[in-house]
C-alpha cells in the first residue's frame, strides 16, 4: 500500500524546535545500550527494523547533542 503526501508529519522549522539539554553520559549510556553493529545472520527483518529504529533515534539525539555544543561555543 502506498501513501500519499497527507500521511506525511510536518515539522516546524528547526529553530522552533526546543530540546532540553542532552549531556555526554546520556549519549555514552545510549551508545552502550543500543550500540551500532551489524545484522546478523539470525536476526529477523522485525528485530533488525526495530533495532534500526532505536538505533536511528540514538543517532538523532547525538547530532542535537553536537548542535547545542556547538551553539554554546558560538558556532
């Protein structure tokens, strides 16, 4: 089944988004609970989708992590 455009969420700009702080031991605790590692030949295309998910949004909170230090030096 196919979605059309009116499924899709839209954002608000990235400047409206506000994210509370986010330290370096939550993204050294995330990496080690979900880390980065390749499939197995085993694991099943639901876990590899759900991993890939949690994975996915330990990725995202690092980059806003990077974004509000850069923010604080001045960048």
């Amino acid at each position: 089944m196919q979605l059309g455009r009116e499924h899709l969420v839209r954002l608000p700009p990235k400047d409206d988004l506000m994210f509370p702080y986010i330290s370096k031991e939550l993204i050294e605790e995330l990496d080690k609970r979900f880390p980065d590692r390749s499939p197995t030949y085993d694991e099943t295309h639901t876990a590899l989708m759900w991993r890939g998910g949690q994975r996915s949004v330990v990725e995202m909170i690092k980059q806003l992590h990077e974004d509000q230090l850069s923010s604080d030096l001045g960048e």
